[in-house]
C-alpha cells in the first residue's frame, strides 16, 4: 500500500500543509521514533460539558488517533482549565468557576472535582483515549509566574485591574484571527487604560477589599492568572516551543488562540509570526461548531445537551461519537434527535457486520480483496482526517465476502484504531434504545415477547395480539422480521 503523507489545515495560514513533526526521530531506529506533540485547550470545569465542547475532544481524539496510525509517537496533553476564564473570552465579566461555586454555595474545588469527573465520564462514553497527561491549570502557578515574569518589562504594563499584554508590542497579532480592524473583537470590552482594545490580562488583581476563593501573590498584587497565560505555560513546559499541533473549537481562533500566540512569541523572544515556530505550535487547528436550533445547547438553558442526555433519552453514547465522524471536522454540524437516531443505526448495521469476526483472530490485512479499501481510508483520513469517506471505506470493507475473517478482521481493526467507534466491544442489544423514564424493564420486555412466541407457536393469536397491544401501551413497538434485528422499539 502507497504511504500518503498526513495533511492538516493550518489555521495560521488558513492551508492544508504537510505534517512535518518538529522531532522527526531517527528513520530506521524504532528506539527513536518520529513524535507528534499536541496541545488540546481543555475544558473550563465549572458546569457539564455540552455536547458541543465533547465535539471538540472527539475531533482531538480522532487527530492523536490518526498521527499514533501513522507512527508517530504521540504525546497529547489536554488541559483542565480551574481557575481564571470569564464568562466572556476577552476580558469582561466574572471569573466562571467563582461565579458557579458563589451560586452553588460550594468551594471551587469542590465544583472543579466535580465537574472534572463529569467530563471525565463523557470522554469514557465516547471512547476518547487518554491522552498523556490532563494539566490542571492551579497546579502551574509558579511556572505562569515565571512566564509572566520573562515576559512582564517588554510586553506588559500594570493597571490597578491587573498586568495587562499590550498586542502592539509583538508583530503580525491576530493573524490566526484575521480580525478585520485594528482595534480587534467587537466583542472586547473596554477596560479603563489598556492601551489598545485587544491587551488582555495576564494576571487579574484581586479589587480591594474582596477575597477570591482562588488567589496568589504575585509581584503585581495578590491575584488569578489570566486564561490565556494558562494555555502557553503548560503547553511551552509540558510539549516545549515550539510543539507541533495546538487543537480548539473555532471560537478560540478569535481571541484566545490569537492571544496564547502573542504570549508565545513574547516568551520565545523572536522575530513576529514570519517564524512558524514563534507562536509556540506549528500548526494550529479548530474544529467547527455543533449547533441547534431551539437554543439547547447554551448551558444557561434549563436541559441543555449533555450527553448525559442523549443517554437518558435512550442512546447509546457512541450514536454520537458516529454522528461528529459523519461530519469532516471543518463543517458545522447540525445536532438534532432524527440526526443522532440515523447515526445510532449506522453504528448498529456496523456491529452486526461484524458479529461474525468477534472471534476471529487477526492476521495481515493486506490482501488484494481489501486493497481498495485501505486505500481510500488512508487517503480520506490522511486527507485533513477525513472522516465521513473513512466511514464509507470501512462499510466497503465490512461489505466484503468469501474472505477469510483474520483478514478481515485485521484490516477492521485496523481502521478502528482510527475511528475508535468500539465495534468489538458493542453488541446490537447495547444499542437498543432504551430511555431512563422507561415504564417498562427490558427483562419484562423479553418476557412478554416470549410469552407472545409462545402463543403464536400454539396458533393462539388472540393471546399473541393482546400482549402486542399491552406492550404498545407501554410504548414498547414490536418490529416482527426488522431486518436491523431490534426486535423491539422503546418509543
Ligand atoms: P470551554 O469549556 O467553554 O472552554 O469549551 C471547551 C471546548 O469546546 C473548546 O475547545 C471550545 O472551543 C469548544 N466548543 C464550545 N462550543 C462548541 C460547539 N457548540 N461545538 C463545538 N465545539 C465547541
Ligand atoms: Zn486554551
């Protein structure tokens, strides 16, 4: 099989460009392979993720999924972010975490655990790898101290607010952006004295005579860090500059992306954005947004859409990893239930496909039936990770027949190890859907319908008919010869 070189699209320079890993390795040692280093902004605990930001782990997931495909040693860290992001991304507004736990009557740290572990859960459920380490923001003080420090003479000046990053001071800011004027984001709010509408804070002073739950001493007055200082610390220490790809959701190509990179370049001390390796990543990635149209996504909303949700509601939570892996990461995708219940099906004619492999063991894929296949899924992913033809690739392959299941097996996992929708580990009862409010238990179900078979064995078709139309008053559909085999439908 030919080796098709992995392209991204670089949003610094808005290209598809090759992937050339800053730490390319020695060719020929296996001691010392190619690495990838990537950087994924995590998410800020202080409430459920929606099913939005979880797109966003799932497009990361799929990247170190397919540079640890392609050979590369892949260090990814993601981090959590506990103290210090607004509620707006520029500088306005309140600190997210103090607000919750203000409104929770809880400790920061009692919510940053929490929320954690909520989010924790969902990257389980979506079978998103661990990456190589979570950073908490709070455990890197120091190290954004000494970042500030190196940077404060320079870039920086003080307010009575905070120590502000002044963007005139660093060429090209808000390339990544291409802000259209020069007096940046509309959405800035003015803070009285920063010198140009885009400075940011890097460190936020505690106002007198308050006490944040979370704060340090600093040389400029006990305080927080800002959001963005947070970023290029632990990514510069964790990855070193400059690393090779820093992920986000497109709203971070705006303002905080735009400001990690002015820090970034401040810090490396060099010569403006000419020099990739200046903004701290050679590449910089977004994943497009998820929306919906009734405004559920917003977690101000009452039931906002978590995945937790979609779980209650009866799907399994691999519906939804099947449905971002539909949509090329680049493109807005629309969330609705009709949308995930297609994607759910999809996922389930995968698994039966492959109930007869389960126990197969697997041996070399490469074998000419499968050729084509391969071809085209290396192609597609290696193509800006290309999901939604992968996904056809893989159900061309699925579709083979009069093979040897070793190799078939072996060439599905192999792109499993890419897609990562657990076909081994799914059986088509775990998919069924079946809501939490449910007033009926599947064993109940299964009890009825074989009472029903019974029945319909011994010609007894009144019986059969009435536990029919008992079980449809318990919203349960009977779907007699179903060619999917759900046998059942809770409605
Ligand atoms: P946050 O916890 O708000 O910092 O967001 C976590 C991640 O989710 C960030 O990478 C955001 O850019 C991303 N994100 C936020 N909203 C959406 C959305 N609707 N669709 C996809 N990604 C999103
Ligand atoms: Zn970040």
């Amino acid at each position: 099989m030919t080796t098709v070189p992995l392209k991204l699209f670089n949003s610094l320079t808005r290209k598809l460009e090759e992937f050339q890993p800053v730490h390319p390795g020695v060719p020929g040692d296996p001691a010392q392979p190619p690495e990838a280093r990537v950087y994924t902004c995590g998410p800020t605990v202080y409430n459920y993720p929606h099913i939005g930001n979880m797109r966003a782990y799932v497009f990361a997931d799929v990247l170190g999924r397919t540079l640890s495909w392609k050979g590369y040693k892949l260090t990814h860290v993601i981090n959590i972010t506990d103290v210090g992001h607004l509620t707006d991304d520029a500088d306005a507004g309140e600190d997210k975490m103090e607000k919750m736990a203000a409104e929770k009557a809880q400790s920061i740290w009692d919510i940053a655990k929490h929320y954690t572990e909520a989010y924790w859960a969902d990257v389980k459920a979506l079978n998103i790898r661990q990456p190589a380490q979570w950073s908490v923001a709070t455990d890197y003080i120091e190290e954004m101290l000494d970042f500030a420090k190196q940077i404060a003479l320079k870039h920086c000046y003080e307010l009575d607010s905070g120590l502000y990053f002044d963007v005139s001071t660093v060429e090209d800011y808000g390339r990544l952006a291409r802000a259209v004027t020069d007096e940046g984001e509309g959405r800035i709010e003015a803070v009285e004295g920063k010198r140009n509408a885009a400075d940011f804070a890097i460190w936020r002073k505690t106002p007198p005579g308050e006490k944040r739950q979370m704060e340090w001493d600093s040389p400029w007055g006990r305080g927080a860090p800002g959001w963005h200082l947070e970023c290029s610390v632990m990514g510069g220490k964790l990855l070193g500059f400059p690393f090779d790809i820093h992920t986000g959701g497109i709203d971070h190509r705006e303002i905080h992306h735009p400001n990690e990179i002015a820090q970034n370049q401040a810090f490396c001390c060099t010569d403006g954005l000419g020099v990739a390796e200046n903004s701290g990543a050679r590449i910089w990635m977004h994943n497009n947004f998820l929306v919906e149209r009734s405004g559920k996504m917003s977690k101000s909303a009452g039931e906002f859409l978590r995945l937790q949700l979609l779980i209650d509601k009866g799907y399994h939570p691999l519906a939804y990893r099947m449905m971002c892996l539909q949509a090329h990461y680049r493109s807005e995708l629309e969330f609705s239930w009709e949308g995930l219940g297609a994607a759910l099906t999809r996922l389930k004619r995968m698994v039966m496909a492959v109930e007869p492999l389960r126990d197969a063991e697997a041996s070399d894929p490469s074998h000419p039936k499968f050729a084509p296949m391969r071809e085209k899924f290396a192609a597609a992913i290696s193509d800006d990770l290309g999901t939604p033809i992968a996904l056809t690739a893989l159900e061309e392959a699925l579709a083979v027949k009069k093979v040897d299941a070793g190799i078939k097996r072996a060439v599905i996992d192999d792109m499993e190890a890419v897609l990562g929708l657990n076909l081994f580990g799914l059986t088509r009862v775990d998919l069924r859907i079946r809501p939490k409010d449910a007033q009926i238990t599947e064993a109940e179900i299964e009890d009825a319908l074989a009472r029903r078979k019974a029945a319909r064995a011994e010609k007894d078709f009144a019986t059969s008919d009435s536990i029919r139309d008992e079980l449809t008053t318990m919203g349960v559909e009977v779907m007699d010869g179903d060619p999917l085999g759900w046998e059942w439908k809770l409605g």
